[in-house]
C-alpha cells in the first residue's frame, strides 16, 4: 500500500495540474491530477453514484480510500 501524502505533496501535484491547465495541457492536466489521493468519501461518493468502474477505469489514487475501506472495497 502506498505511503500517505502529506497537505504538501498534494499541494504541490495540484498546483502542478492546474499550470498545465493554465497552459492549455489537459491531458497532463488530467494525468497529474489523478497522482493527488482521492480523498476517501470522495471514492465512496463516487462508487455508489457512477460506479466502481468510473474509479477503477479512470486510473485515479484511491489509496486513502484503500487505507479506509480496505484494498478490497472496490469489490463489495
């Protein structure tokens, strides 16, 4: 499992996204915004409303989800 980020490792991987945004990269954008965790309610939120497969697809971190619910949650 993935160690957790600090308030200012996430600053910094935002920051960064939306420079690359500023510059007209949404590709990188949207590659380096998914490097921040999803914050763990978010992930649920979004399981229960779009479906594992938006979040299993999208390549997003889910690693404070996986902290909170279990590597598995993505499964039940």
């Amino acid at each position: 499992m993935q160690e957790t980020m600090t308030i200012s490792e996430k600053l910094d991987i935002m920051t960064k996204a939306f420079e690359l945004r500023d510059a007209g990269d949404e590709e990188g954008f949207d590659r380096t915004f998914k490097l921040a965790p999803m914050p763990a309610y978010l992930a649920k939120a979004a399981k229960e409303s779009i479906g594992a497969d938006f979040l299993i697809d999208g390549g997003w971190n889910l690693s404070e989800a996986e902290a909170e619910f279990g590597v598995d949650w993505l499964g039940r």
